[in-house]
C-alpha cells in the first residue's frame, strides 16, 4: 500500500505548489499521481458516493460547469474538474482535492476508455458526436465505436444521451438505464441545411437517414427509410424555445411535468447544454425551482461566449474547433448585431488538431451577411483562414493577416466600431483572454455567491 500513500501525497503536494506559485495546477498533480500509481484514479473514484462522466465533442465544459453549479446549489460536496483539464491526469487531479458526495468529471471522448477503466461511473452524458479533430479522433464512426467500448467498461451506469443526434442516440443500443434529452422543432429548425453533413448515415443499415428537420449540424429529427431507426421520444425535451440576443427561453418537458428555463448563454447549442444538465439534475431528484434558478444565473465565462469590455468596446471571445462549432458560433454572434470587427485565431498546435482542412468545410455565409467593419486573420493558420474567407467571397481589402496575437488584438481595438468578436482555436484561448485581461478588460463574469453551496 505504500504506492498509493506516496502517488496520494505527491499528488496533493504539487497541487499546493501550483496553487502557492499560481501556476494553475489542473493537470500536473495526476499526471505525477499516475506515474507513481497508474491505478490511483480508480482508487481515489471510489470515495466518492456518485459519479456522473459528461463527454462528447462540443459543449462538455459548459454541461459539466452547469450539472456542478447546480449540485452545490442543492447543497452536495462536489468535486469537478472546472477548468477544462479532462486527460486521465486532469480527471486524477480533480479527485485528489478531497472527498464529496458527489463528482462531476468532463472527460475528453478521445480518452473516455482509460478513465472508465478505473472510474466505475454511475451516470455519463454525452452531449453530441462532430467531426473534430481527425489527427487525434479520426472519423466518427470510429470514435463513436470507441466510445461503445468505453462504456462496456461500466454497464451499470445511466446513459444521458442527445435524442438528436443519430451518432449519440445508437451508443445507448442494449442499455437498459438509458434517457435522452432533445429539442422538438423549433422556429429555427431547417428542411435543408447548408452546413456540412456529418453523422447523416444510419448506423444499423448504412443507408443515408431522411430529416424531417435539422437544429445544426446532423443533429435534428431523423429516420431511416430502410429499417427501424429513428429519433427516440427525449424524456427531457425542450419545447416553446425562444432565442435572442439576451439568451434563450423554453420549456422542459419531463416526465414528471413541466419546467420553465430562462438561460442569458447564446445559441442553440447553449440550449443543448442546458437540457443536458437540467436532465441529468433531474435524474439526481433536485428540486426544479433550483435547477432553473442556478440556469437563470449562470454564465459560463472561460471563452465561451464570455464578455469583457475595454476601452468602450463589447469584446466577445469563443473558443471554436470544428466545422459545426465555427458554424453554429458565426450563425449566434452575427445575428441582430451592428457593425463588429471579427478575429478569427486558428492554431494548428496538437490540442487544436494538426489538420485544418475542416476550415474550408465550415459554413461562414452568416459572416458574409454580417455588417462588419473588418475581419483579422490571426494565428499559426492566419493565412489558411484568409484564403478560406476569399474563396467564400470576403473582399480582400476587408481583410487583414496578423499571426500576432497581442498584434492582432491591438490592431482590433483600434479598429473603428463598438464591437469586437474573437473567435480562436483552444490553444489561443486562453492567450487571447490574458492578453485582454492585461489590456484592462473587465469580465462580465462575476461570481454567484448564492450558487456556493460547499466551498
């Protein structure tokens, strides 16, 4: 046993130094805990009395951070892992921190196999299935199918699974503790979609699925002509949706009754989150006046969608990462706005994925309807974004290539307009928020004392 007391111990003591250095800490603790004990993840798991794995490609973070605030608000313990860090080392580091009643783990897709080898999960959400990645993930089939022998790995945990998502919904196929979440039609549902199709084969028959409707993307109401495959009935489902500018409203539909949720995040795939969470705190028996008091609250800051404002101006930064992410973002923060300077920072670093070819299959026709005062290329891949915004029919006196980050955003400040929006790739996000942090800008993210339930 003396493995597990020193991978413990190491493992708390560089949390300290991180924490006393301020040097973040969020992955450094695991990974020293797991080279010392490759089974303390496992170990450290079992003290905590539920577990609940939130996975998929777009949206875990903000699912995760939602599913969290909502359970410190219902007075549990929590554990999570808040900043994003979701390798093995950084799910390990997050369970170092202490006991709980509770932990609320994001896990990378690509890595879900190695933790539920060790973590016995009793409950995973998996938010959506998109082509992301291809260096480290491949295709969707494939990641889909790895996906399917992780969760072999915990056969008694409950599925909280996208109904609108053809990819998701067949991972839940023999399960007997599975629920879905969805979105039924809405206003801004489409017949035909302009974006890229990804996860449009059935995956019993292999035949194209026929759309009755699409919200982004694959993910819509969806059959197949050939056998029995179809959208299943979403046990939590949102109705009466209504977006704008402020965020979004609609009702949820559960079993139990009806619930109205107010969110000020933007986008469709914000709802998305919001169902994901609500359902999940659903299933957790927490009381609905809670869950939708912390959803009217919460913002989930970090570049996602988060505000600041320097120098008279509204900046907006996004993390974006595929053709459905940088597609549904422009379509979101275009809409119903003045004239924006737009900055799009592209790295093709490994975290970001070596291949950027999925540039050219985002839809960026909402940009090119946008009023904009001029659009910066920034970044390792500044002039693969700039060639893409041509082609599309960008005038080439409205651009301007700065692979500078600090050059590009004091270029963007001193660009005329009231507006900026940054929309960057994951290893420029974090950057990008302390370059304007050290410019002077005031985040609109302010702690919610009233969600602090345990420190």
């Amino acid at each position: 046993m003396l493995r597990p007391f020193l991978a413990f111990w190491a493992g708390r003591l560089a949390a300290f130094i991180c924490r006393l250095w301020q040097r973040g800490g969020t992955s450094l603790p695991g990974y020293l805990a797991l080279k010392i004990d490759p089974d303390i993840m496992g170990r450290l798991a079992s003290r905590y009395k539920q577990i609940i794995l939130v996975t998929g490609t777009n949206g875990k973070t903000t699912t995760a951070n939602l599913l969290a605030s909502i359970c410190r608000a219902a007075g549990l313990q929590v554990v999570h892992n808040s900043e994003g860090a979701n390798m093995p080392a950084g799910v390990t580091t997050a369970l170092l921190n202490r006991r709980g009643d509770i932990a609320v783990l994001e896990v990378d897709e690509g890595t879900l196999g190695l933790v539920t080898r060790q973590v016995r999960a009793d409950g995973v959400i998996i938010t959506n299935l998109l082509r992301d990645q291809l260096d480290r993930y491949h295709e969707l089939e494939q990641l889909a199918a790895a996906i399917s022998r992780a969760l072999e790995a915990i056969p008694a945990a409950a599925l909280i699974l996208n109904a609108d998502d053809s990819l998701v919904t067949s991972l839940g196929r023999g399960r007997d503790r599975v629920r879905y979440f969805g979105l039924a039609r809405t206003p801004w549902s489409q017949e035909i979609t302009s974006e890229v199709l990804e996860g449009h084969i059935c995956p019993l028959c292999r035949r194209p699925l026929e759309f009755n409707y699409y919200h982004y993307s694959h993910l819509g109401d969806y059959s197949c002509p050939r056998c029995s495959y179809s959208r299943p009935a979403a046990e939590y489902e949102g109705r009466v949706l209504v977006l704008n500018a402020d965020g979004a409203r609609f009702d949820l539909i559960y079993p139990e009754g009806r619930l109205p949720l107010r969110t000020p995040m933007p986008g469709i795939y914000n709802v998305y989150n919001v169902l994901a969470a609500a359902g999940a705190a659903l299933q957790l028996k927490i009381d609905p006046a809670t869950i939708a008091r912390v959803v009217a609250a919460f913002l989930p800051g970090q570049g996602r969608a988060e505000n600041f404002s320097l120098r008279s101006k509204k900046l907006t930064l996004m993390l974006v990462k595929n053709p459905a992410g940088l597609s549904v973002a422009l379509k979101t923060l275009t809409s119903g706005r003045g004239k924006a300077t737009y900055l799009l920072a592209i790295n093709d670093l490994a975290a970001d994925g070596r291949d950027v070819s999925w540039l050219w299959d985002a839809d960026l026709t909402p940009l090119l309807r946008a009023p904009y005062q001029r659009i910066i290329c920034a970044g390792l891949r500044a002039g693969d974004m700039a060639i893409c915004l041509k082609y599309q029919g960008v005038r080439e006196r409205d651009l301007k290539v700065i692979p500078g980050q600090e050059e590009s955003v004091d270029f963007l400040l001193e660009e005329p307009g009231a507006e900026g929006i940054i929309l960057c790739t994951y290893t420029n996000l974090a950057l990008y928020r302390r370059i304007l942090k050290k410019r002077g800008a005031v985040s609109e993210v302010t702690p919610l004392p009233s969600l602090s339930g345990t420190p």
